[in-house]
C-alpha cells in the first residue's frame, strides 16, 4: 500500500530522530514502530495524538528529548501525506 511506504519513508528520512537516514544498514530502524504510526495515520488521528506517539517512542524507547514542534511538524507531514493519497485513489 503506497501510504504505508510513504510512512516508512517519512519517519526514515524525515522524522529520524537517531540521525541514521544515510546508512543504508539502518533502513529498518524504525520499522517496529512503523504499523502503529501507519495505523494513526490512515485513521486520520488528530495530529496532536500522532505527535504525542513519536514524542512517547523518542522520551521512552529512545531515551531522547522529545522536539513536540519537530514531531507536531512530522504528523502533519504524515496526514498531509494520506489526503494527497486518498486524493490520487490510494
């Protein structure tokens, strides 16, 4: 399904919160966390609640400071990405 790659995408190369986008060894690093986003994202969750998800995984899986302007930024990106989406007929 094009907006599950399209989220894989997103948090690989845009979200990345490890900084590993240019290691081809590391494409799967955030895939454990990849149907749980996808799943907010495709239920058109409020953006907010997609954010409050990454910021969790970043502050509790991560051990990072969380950025919630950075993750706010990603989710609309993420629900952006779904309506351009839903628009060409999935």
């Amino acid at each position: 399904m094009k907006l599950y790659r399209q989220t894989d995408e997103i948090l690989h190369y845009m979200w990345d919160p490890i900084g590993v986008a240019g290691i081809a060894q590391a494409r799967d690093e955030y895939h454990s966390y990849l149907p749980q986003v996808f799943q907010l994202v495709l239920k058109n969750e409020l953006k907010e609640k997609i954010a409050t998800y990454l910021l969790g995984i970043q502050k509790n899986s991560m051990g990072l400071s969380p950025n919630r302007e950075a993750a706010l930024e990603i989710a609309q990106i993420l629900l952006n990405t779904r309506e351009a989406i839903i628009e060409d007929g999935f």
